[in-house]
C-alpha cells in the first residue's frame, strides 16, 4: 500500500493535503482515482461518477478550509473521493456494507459532510441556506455547492437560482457538467450547458472593474446588482449569446477543464472570495481514467464487481428475472398491442428497464429528466389527452411528487399507471433510497388503486390490469432485484379482480397477511412451521399449490395483492375463523398495510390480537435486504417467531 500510494497514503484529512505542493496535487488525483478503481472492483458502488470529480474534489479540499468551509454534494455518489480525503480512507472498504460507511455523505458519519446527499437538485437550495446563515451569524465559512450528474434538470435546483440573487450570499455553484446523469440527460438545458463559453478576457476585465468601485466604496448590495446587470450586458451584447445564470444576476465563470488540477485550484483561489453568487462551470468527463466507464458511462454507473486490469465485468448468475426487466418486457408487449400506451420515466430509463420500450418504440417513452413532479403532471396531461401513460418512478423519489398525485392525477381520477420501482428495503443505498414510506402515503388518498405482486407472473398481470381501460389510476409497487424464479415470459395474461386476496393455505389459529414480494418471506416461515406432507415435500413453495403444506394446519397464509380497496370479503372471514393475525408488509408500519387491517377492524367490531411486521418508525441504515430484513424481524425467521407467539 505504501508502495502503490505514496502519497494519498500521508493524507488522513485535507489540512495533510493542503501541506503539500501544487506540483505533487497530479500525482495525488492519480493515486486516488487507482484506488476508488481497485476498492470498487471488489466492493461494487457508483464508480463512474467519483472518477469523473477527482480532480475537483483534491482541488476544493486543497482550496477550501473544509471542514469549516462546507462542501454540499450533489449528487452523493460523486463524493467517493471526498470520503476517501476526510479521514476514511482506512474504512473504505466498509463502504456501502451493513454497519460500514455511507454510499452517501452523511453529516452523522463525518463533520465533513455537509448535508445529506442521497437524491439529487438539492444542493443550491441548501447551499444558499448554509451561505445565507452563516452570513446572519457573522460565521465567516465559506460555501460551495457541487452540482451535476443532470441534477441541474431538476425543478428545485432552479427554485434555489432564482431566490440565490434575491437573498444576500456568497455561494459558490461548481456545475460539474459531464453531459450524462445515469443514462443521458436530455431537454434544452442540457444542450444549453455544453455550448456555454466565457471570454477570459472579459472575466479579467470585470474581476478588476469590481475590485476598483469596491476599494472606492460603490458596491452595496444595490449598486453591486446594477453593476452585475450592466456588465452581464455589455457581456450578451459582445458575445451574441444571454447566460442563463448571468441573466439571474449569478456571475459565471467557464467553461474550465475538470480534469486540470492545477487550473482548477488557481481558479478556485482567485474566485473564493469573491462577493455574491456565482458559477463556476467545468466540463468532465463521467468514468475518466477507466476506460470502459469513459465508453459506456451509463453502465459503470455502479457496474458491480470487476477486472480492474482489463475492465471486464463480473456478473452475478441468478435464473431469476429482475423485477424491472419484468416490467420493462410486459410494457413494451402491452405496447404492441396498445397502441395509447407510452412510458414516462424522470431520468431512469434503464434503471427502470423501459430503455426496452425505449429502443423499440422511442417516440412512446418519453425520458423527462430528473424531474419527477413534472413526470407526473406530464403524465396526467397526457392521459387527459386520451393516452395510457406508465409513468414508472423509483418510491423514494415519487415523494417529490405527492402534490402532483393528489391535485394533478386522483383529484381528476384519471386513467394511468404510477409504477413504484425499489420498493421497500433497497439495500446498499440506505435510507435515502429505501421505497419505506409509499403504502403510507399514498394509501390516504382518494381514487387509487394500490396493488404489489407477490412474484414476477403477478406483476406482468397486474401491469396488464391497471392498462385496461376504466381501471382509474392504479399503482404497482415492487423491489429492487430478483424475483423468486417463477415462469412468467410468454405466459398468457390474466386480468386480476380489483381488491381481491389469494388465500394460499387455510388455517385455523393463526392468519399470516402478507402484501407484496414480502410475502414470500411469510411463505418460507408458515412452512418452517408445518411438516409438508409426502405429496408436496418435494416441490418447491413457488410451484406449489394452495395445500403446499401439511393439511389440518393451523397456520392459514394469504396474499392480500392490495391495499386499497381491501378484500373485506376476505378479511371477514379471516376475523371469523382465526384466533390471531399478522401482517406483513415492506414499508413503515405507521399508516402502512397493517394500520389498514387494523383500521378494517376497528370499523367492524373485531378484536383479535394482531401482530404488525414491517419497518419500524425509524430511518433504516444500509446493508443488504436479507441483512436488514433479519435486523428489523421481517425474514423468514423473524415471522416464524411471531407465528409462535
């Protein structure tokens, strides 16, 4: 290690950084771009982003008197190089494990994390507040905010410019624009950024005009916006071009190459004092320094594990489909067929996997950007219009679009499916990417259906439903990763009744409800608790029938399907027949799937003893699904030992 890493091995914090010399400030970017490559070979993360910002990250930390000054990522998986400089470079390894760092910056894990990083378009927002808090508390910190990876598509990033030249501040924007977001961004700014250009001449012009009416004592806060306003105009009326940022009364520096350490620390020193917003736009290039992830950056985006010689990829083996290539096929065969249908996606397309659409049918998916309350909107114009939109959003980041759902979508009842990728426990991402609170939050509104499959042949049926016609808005939440192996390709669909439950195994003491792909946690424990008999031992519980267990058992099973409408039918009988009921559900218990059971109850006078199984109220750490599924009792194991009392 001392060998390979001569130098980034002497840096425990940036003050050990800052003692060296600019001319050793290359070999430390080398150094620390080799080792994110090797640590992430084995330790699989969002690689090609981090190796697009070493050498901004070196240069702010060697610039900045962090961890006074604040550093505000955007997005968080750009800061793997950040970590690496702020005294965890040792615990690196740990990263994205259970009980090992963050995939994101983390104020709880380090005074050098500024602010919580795990979506994206934040940063300006939170930024201008440090900047402008700090200035009300006469702090002297400095403040810089980094956006990029198509962040600055996102609505609330242009929320924060536009109050950032209203409200007294000395922000730092550095937009790192690296023409790519996970898959390629797309829409007007995008093109905007890449054409941008910046006389140096100029800058130098107004850098000593600015300084010599300040010495004279004309620049209050009034006259500096005069004095801004009338340069950014003499500046369109030379270049033939109006800045964005400019026109906002936010001064902008660049384009400067993001890979030139050097230039980047004598920019970064000559504009840190400086007073009032401003941008400093540099150019990089996503995955720089590996070449495969330079080529095809959407799919280094976090590639897994890997050669780090020879770039190769090592992909894991499962005969399970992922449920979002379930989607992604069953979308584009319903497309065949209607020809309403079309996919919105905010930036995801193959995240999502309707990048298959997507190349088959490119003028019926519309990729929005990271947008997802536009996505919404979009969605229900579009369907107002007579279209069938599947607007497919990760669960934690439909919460950005909760008003849209309410005001632009159920208020209208609109026909169009909400598809609820990475719902429930997430894993490695943590908390800002666990799909916890979607069941609790969407349940409370009016003209939704809100449906989850217990397996890969339920969604593509579910799918098939929900793009009926009359089937009113109706949502489909289901997890990241594999399914349970079930043959679903090629099958015939199925139209699945509204609100009705599948009763898998009749008992009679103990009622184990369960929503969702969770369910089959619940399967594996009721089986842990019976003896299959001769005719059923062999099969495995996927393929099994209903009696897939030993007969007279006490334990009954059901999979609920949906949370709204509830199978009352059903639930009456089961208040009727059992002694005791369990839910389970992967989502937050608090006004989650169980509170509804519960709820049904309540309304009809039943009072058996009820066990609730899912997320805590607590914000649940990273680590893998089985890992945190065993921690918080949701695994096999954990519901067996409900079922026993």
């Amino acid at each position: 290690m001392e060998t390979k890493y001569p130098l980034l091995n002497t840096i425990d914090y940036p003050s050990d950084l800052r003692k060296l010399p600019k001319t050793q400030l290359k070999q430390v970017c080398e150094e620390l771009r080799r080792y994110i490559i090797e640590e992430l070979a084995n330790n699989p993360g969002h690689l090609a982003s981090s190796l697009g910002v070493v050498e901004l990250t070196v240069a702010l930390h060697y610039v900045f008197d962090t961890p006074n000054d604040r550093i505000v990522w955007d997005v968080g998986h750009q800061a793997y190089g950040h970590k690496i400089l702020t005294g965890r470079r040792t615990q690196f390894k740990t990263n994205r494990k259970f009980k090992g760092l963050s995939g994101f910056p983390n104020p709880k894990e380090s005074s050098y994390d500024a602010f919580v990083a795990g979506h994206a378009s934040n940063s300006v927002s939170a930024a201008l507040g440090m900047s402008v808090g700090v200035r009300k508390m006469n702090v002297d910190s400095k403040v810089v905010a980094v956006i990029g990876d198509g962040a600055m598509t996102g609505g609330l990033a242009f929320e924060g410019l536009n109050n950032a030249c209203v409200n007294p501040n000395n922000m730092l924007i550095i937009l790192n624009d690296n023409n790519m977001a996970i898959d390629k961004p797309v829409g007007g700014l995008s093109e905007y950024l890449t054409n941008i250009t910046t006389s140096a001449l100029y800058n130098r012009w107004r850098f000593k005009g600015y300084h010599l009416l300040r010495k004279m004592g004309l620049m209050n806060d009034k006259k500096r916006n005069r004095f801004l306003r009338t340069a950014n105009s003499i500046k369109n009326a030379a270049s033939g071009t109006h800045n964005i940022f400019e026109g906002l009364n936010i001064r902008y520096f660049g384009q400067v190459d993001g890979h030139d350490v050097l230039q980047l620390v004598k920019v970064l020193t000559d504009i840190k004092n400086f007073d009032g917003p401003r941008v400093l736009h540099i150019k990089t290039i996503k995955g720089k320094g590996l070449v495969p992830a330079e080529v095809a950056p959407t799919i280094w985006h976090a590639p897994g594990k890997f050669n780090p010689e020879t770039g190769e990829r090592i992909l894991s083996q499962s005969s399970a489909s992922l449920y979002q290539d379930v989607f992604g096929e069953t979308l584009l065969e319903l497309a065949r067929s209607n020809e309403k249908m079309v996919g919105i996606t905010p930036a995801m397309p193959t995240g999502c996997s309707m990048n298959i659409m997507m190349d088959e049918m490119p003028d019926r998916v519309f990729d929005v950007g990271i947008a997802e309350a536009h996505a919404v909107t979009f969605s229900a114009g579009l369907a107002k219009a007579g279209m069938m939109p599947v607007c497919n959003i990760y669960s934690s980041f439909m919460q950005r679009a909760y008003d849209q759902i309410i005001h632009d979508v159920a208020l209208q009842n609109l026909d169009m499916v909400l598809c609820l990728d990475r719902a429930g426990l997430v894993g490695a991402d943590g908390p800002t990417h666990h799909g916890a609170f979607d069941i609790a939050y969407l349940r409370c509104i009016p003209n939704l259906t809100i449906a989850s499959p217990l397996n890969e042949a339920e969604l593509r049926n579910m799918l098939y439903t929900a793009q009926l016609p009359k089937k009113g808005t109706f949502v489909i939440r289901y997890p990241r990763g594999c399914g349970e192996g079930v043959d679903w390709k090629d099958q015939p669909f199925e139209e699945i009744p509204i609100g009705k439950a599948v009763c898998l195994q009749e008992g009679t003491d103990v009622a184990v409800l369960a929503f969702g792909p969770i369910g089959n946690e619940a399967m594996r424990a009721v089986k842990s608790q019976c003896k299959p008999s001769a005719e059923t031992s062999s099969l495995d519980y996927a393929e099994a029938q209903p009696d897939f267990m030993s007969e007279a058992n006490k334990v009954g099973i059901y999979n609920m399907r949906f949370v709204k409408p509830l199978d009352e039918e059903t639930l009456h009988h089961i208040c009727k027949t059992y002694k005791r009921i369990i839910t389970v559900e992967d989502g937050v218990l608090q006004g989650g799937f169980g509170s509804a059971i519960l709820e049904f109850m309540a309304d009809n006078g039943y009072s058996l003893p009820i066990k609730r199984i899912g997320i805590p109220n607590q914000f649940v750490e990273h680590g893998s699904p089985a890992e945190l599924y065993h921690m918080l009792g949701m695994d096999a194991e954990g519901i067996a030992k409900a079922i026993e009392g």
